[in-house]
C-alpha cells in the first residue's frame, strides 16, 4: 500500500468521522491517550501525503505581521473569554479547575518549562491535530465550501473542549469558546495554520503567566464582585 492510496484512506469521509468520533471516545476515558492517538494519526497523514503542508493549511506567512496579528487576537480571545464569558459561565457551573497547574504558580523553572512544554504539545501540537488535521479534513469531507468548513469549526471546536474534562464542565465550555475563535482565525485564513498557532500560544502565555503570579482568579472574582 503506498503512501497516495493511505492519504486517500485516511482522507475519506467515513474514515475522517471514524477517527473523530474515536478520538471522542479516547478523550473521554483518557485525555492524555486521545492527545497521542489524533497526533500520530495526524502525522502519519503528513507522512502519507508526501509531508505537504498545504494540506494542512501551513504556508511561511509574514512572521512581522503573523505575530502581531496573534497577539492582537489573543488578547481580544483573553478578554471575551475570560473576562466576560468565563464569570458568566463559573456562575452556572461553578469554578474552573486548575489544580494540574499547581506547580506553576511561584516557580519560575517550572513555569519556564511549562511555556516550552505549551507551545509544542498546545500551540503547535493541538492546532496542527484539531485545525490542521481535524478540522481541515472533515471540512474537506462535508464539501469544502464555507458552510462546511463552518459546520466543522464548530464540531471541531466541540470536540476539542471536550478534550479539557479535567478542567470540569465550566473549563469544558470556556475551551469550547476559545477553540472556536481558533477555528473562526483557520477558517478565514484556511493557508496560513501558523496564525492560529502563534494566537494559542500567546494566549496560553497570559493564562499561564497569571497562574505563575498567583493571579488566576483575580479578573473572574473582581467580575463575581459586581454582581
């Protein structure tokens, strides 16, 4: 079987739902397993289509602009998301469970490591598999017109707050916003991947900078203060 006829497999419709309807499944018994099953199955269709990046959306952009851009987008994601929406959703839900990121807050070696760890496993890992691989292929499937590559960014954004059911069900809603503002950057700009990924990793930069300086809850208690 060479490498074009595993492309066309992988690619299919039936198979593209198979695998995302699977990871689902993977994710809601194991996170961490469901992260490593979509990234392999991602890779391997890098490998199978000749590791052409257009087909998953990777072209060089400006990095000038690209960066600026994402940092513009990241912090308008930080205030719509975790400004507004998260109090509103902490009030129906309860409280966003953080506890896996304990070990960051005063620790400057740990926090740094964290950074590192964020941008490959979340910025780079998690767009290239859920937008790149993920939302992509099944927009691909459904017909690749806008209403497709719509319908996918919001299943696909679904699927990828799901993926964060540690974080309870307030961390699974927010996840659910903030992926599909990721998905919303993808889909108006289908080639150019590494915006996406530059806006998710300056936006985890500012979560995880509030983590380090114990400042986490500060703007969702100040919002919880005024009503």
């Amino acid at each position: 079987m060479n490498r074009d006829k595993i492309f066309k497999f992988l690619t299919s419709r039936i198979v593209v739902i198979s695998i995302i309807i699977g990871i689902i499944l993977l994710s809601y018994f194991n996170g961490t397993i469901g992260y490593f099953t979509g990234l392999l199955l991602a890779l391997i269709t890098f490998w199978a289509s000749r590791f052409k990046w257009a087909e998953f959306g990777i072209s060089l952009p400006d990095w000038s602009k690209a960066i600026g851009w994402a940092i513009v987008f990241a912090v308008i994601l930080f205030l719509v998301v975790d400004i507004i929406l998260q109090p509103l959703i902490e009030l129906v839900f309860g409280q966003v469970n953080l506890n896996d990121f304990t070990n960051v807050k005063g620790n400057l070696i740990n926090t740094l490591v964290f950074i590192f760890l964020m941008w490959i496993a979340g910025a780079i890992g998690e767009e290239f598999m859920y937008r790149g691989f993920f939302m992509r292929r099944l927009a691909v499937a459904l017909g690749d017109t806008d209403r497709s590559w719509l319908i996918s960014a919001i299943l696909i954004s679904m699927m990828f707050g799901f993926a964060h059911l540690y974080q309870g069900m307030s961390g699974v809603i927010s996840t659910v916003c903030t992926g599909f503002m990721f998905s919303m950057i993808f889909y108006k700009n289908r080639n150019n991947l590494i915006l996406s990924m530059l806006t998710h990793g300056f936006y985890d930069m500012i979560g995880i900078a509030l983590i380090y300086l114990g400042k986490e809850r500060f703007f969702v208690d100040w919002i919880h203060s005024l009503f």
